[in-house]
C-alpha cells in the first residue's frame, strides 16, 4: 500500500489564512463546539447567516467571527507547497452527483487533491467492488445506505479512533470499518389534498389492507428501499417481509425508479402515499414553498419502516491514497460538511454541536427499531427475495 509521505501533518500559512476563514463561519453558523487549535483566532468581517427554507422560519442573524478555528481544519488541509503534488483520491460513490458533488468540490479546492469520483448506485458498485476485489482502484467508498456498506466491509479497513468517535456508536461499523456521515429516516410521504397523518396506518403492514389498493408508490431498485427490507427481514424475518412483499404487490403498489418522483407524485395525486426518505419533500419545499402539496409522516407503532438509515464512507484496504481518504472522512464530518448536509441536502448531521434543519423532527422523538445497522450487511439476501417474489427483474 502506498502512503503519501507526511500528508494531513502539519499546515502551510498562505493556505491556512483562507481555509480558516471559511471554516471558521462555518463553526459559528451550525453553533459548533469542537476545540480550538492552538493558534490565535481568525478574525472575519461580518456575515449574514439565513436559515432556511420556509418563511416561517427564515431569519436573518449578524454575526461577527472571531472564533478560533477547530483542531479538525488542520487535519484536512495539505502540507504541500504550490509545487507539490498533492495526489489524488479515487471515491466510488452511491450518494448521486447532485447532492454530493458540491462538497465534494469544496475538499478539492480545499486540499489541491485530485478527486475522482464514479458515480452508480450503492448496491451497484458494492458489487463492482467484491468483483474487483484487490484489484479495484477505489480509496474510498461512499454509500447510499449502511446496507452497501456492510456488504464489502470485510474489504476496509479499520478507520482512525479520533474519526469513529465523532460519530454516534448506532452509527457507525461496530468493527470500525466505516462511519455514518448523515441520518436518513425512512418516512411515508403523503397528499395534503386528500389525506392527513392521522388517515394513515400505524405500520408498514396497514398498507396491505384493500382500502389501499393502488393508491401506494415503492421504488424497488432503490438502495435505501433495499436496507428497509433488510431491516424487515433483521425485524420481522424473512416468511413476514415475504409475505408483505407480497402483498403490496398484491395491492397493485406502483413502482417509481427513485424516492423524487414518489414525492411529486404524492404531491400530483398520482398516488397518495410514497414510501421514501425523509429529505427528499423538504427539497420540494424548499423550491416550491410551504404550499407544496406533501407532507411526511412517521408510522406511529415505528417498527423496521421507521428506521433512521445512515450513509456513509469506509476506506479500502487496498487503497493507493489512504492519507487523502482518511482526509476526506474527515471533511466529510468536519463542521463545514456536516452543515452542508443539513442545511442544503435537509439530512441529519452525525457529529454532535451541528444542528439538524428545525423542520425535522428530532431523531430522537422517532420510534425506531431495534435493529443495528451493521445488521443490514445480507444485501443479496434482500435483492434474492425481492426476485423471488417479482418486486425486481
């Protein structure tokens, strides 16, 4: 395994004056607490922070930074000078282009690092992955869902103590292999033109009931529909989740690519209830505004369609760029990144002292399962009985 030599260690001044000043609005911004490095704090011009979406919430907040800056800045900030090289970073990725690419961008400017990131569904290219085996190229994957994750997990390896603890233990491999960097909870979407949350069943299995027939929307080839399942069989085992399975199908559920048309169909009146992730509608409020249509429900009884799925990021063993990896886990969980998850893409921070969009509800207001998430690793088993019983080709 090749390491680049030094990298992540100490800090070049000309590079540290302008990534400070980013970072350091940033840590004001999202109320973080991390400690402070131990150089004088950066002073910054005053900001303007808007928190949004939603009229009802929107505010306008002057600040004046002069906070330090956290220990974590240092260790996502190259050595190197102008001329050096700083390599580059090869990320197979199941989080899509459109959420992720942004931040991705910002650690490229950031650190100089050439990053290469191949784009594909996390089921995909965990499969590419065990194919691959110690040939693959990949230094980091970045997974849709903790299902993915555990599938290869035999192939990471074990990250850094100081990067698994800044995340909660439900979060994260228990062998240590890769971290939650954002909560997705499993929700019921629904029309606000002919339902309310109190017309909707307690649990998954009320869907099964003939009053909705053809009036619920699934996305079978969805990853995170795929850990839900897993957490079904983890939950129910796998006679019950077939038989539900089975009678959705059954119950004419109409079947979608992805969780966005779900919610615009939700919305439309195409279908009345959607079973997706939680962020998707609060991007639709976001563009559309508070009259949008849709709004989100948690299943009252909880259970394995309630749970709070993670993605997240491991590195490979046989990764040619471990030091650009490890930096790039660490970006991804620094207070820069986790106030882009929460404040762009609407997903639970993982790291504690950032604040969760005030338009969730709180993680821990959800009943959840109990159900570890390192347990979602039969991710074929899943994809064997949703053949079995026609939901996949």
């Amino acid at each position: 395994m090749k390491h680049q030599s030094n990298f992540i260690r100490s800090v070049k001044t000309w590079r540290l004056a302008a990534v400070f000043a980013i970072l350091a609005i940033a840590v004001v911004a999202c109320g973080g607490s991390a400690p402070a490095a131990q150089t004088a704090p950066a002073p910054v011009e005053v900001t303007r922070i808007v928190e949004q979406p939603g009229p009802e919430v929107t505010r306008e907040v002057q600040v004046e930074v002069t906070r330090e800056v956290p220990v974590e800045v240092t260790r996502v900030v190259s050595e190197s000078s102008p001329s050096d090289d700083p390599g580059k970073l090869i990320i197979y990725s199941g989080r899509s282009e459109t959420l992720v690419d942004p931040i991705i961008q910002q650690f490229k400017g950031t650190t100089g690092i050439d990053v290469q990131v191949k784009y594909g569904g996390t089921a995909a290219l965990a499969a590419t992955l065990l194919e691959e085996g110690s040939n693959s190229p990949a230094d980091v994957f970045y997974a849709q869902d903790p299902g993915g994750l555990a599938a290869v997990s035999e192939m990471m390896t074990e990250l850094p103590a100081d990067i698994i603890e800044l995340t909660p233990v439900w979060a994260r491999s228990e062998q240590g292999r890769w971290v939650g960097i954002t909560g997705r909870a499993r929700v019921v979407v629904y029309g606000t033109d002919k339902l309310t949350g109190e017309d909707l069943p307690d649990d998954l299995w009320g869907f099964t009931e003939p009053e909705w027939k053809g009036r619920v929307g699934w996305a079978p080839t969805n990853g995170s529909f795929q850990a839900m399942v897993t957490a079904l069989r983890v939950g129910w085992g796998e006679e019950r989740t077939e038989e539900w399975l089975r009678a959705m199908i059954d119950n004419d559920a109409t079947i979608y690519p992805k969780n966005t048309p779900q919610v615009a169909a939700a919305a439309s009146g195409e279908i009345d209830v959607g079973l997706v992730n939680h962020y998707y509608l609060h991007r639709f409020l976001a563009e559309e505004g508070e009259g949008f249509p849709a709004r989100n429900a948690h299943l009252r009884a909880g259970g394995p369609g309630s749970i709070v799925l993670v993605s997240g990021a491991g590195i490979l063993e046989t990764a040619d760029n471990p030091d650009n990896a490890e930096a790039f886990i660490r970006f991804l969980l620094s207070s820069v990144g986790q106030q882009y998850f929460a404040g762009q893409t609407f997903e639970y921070p993982m790291v504690e002292g950032v604040r969760p969009s005030v338009l969730l509800t709180p993680i821990g207001d959800i009943a959840q399962p109990e159900i570890t998430l390192a347990d979602l690793a039969d991710l074929a088993g899943t994809q064997e009985l949703l053949q079995k019983v026609g939901a996949l080709p």
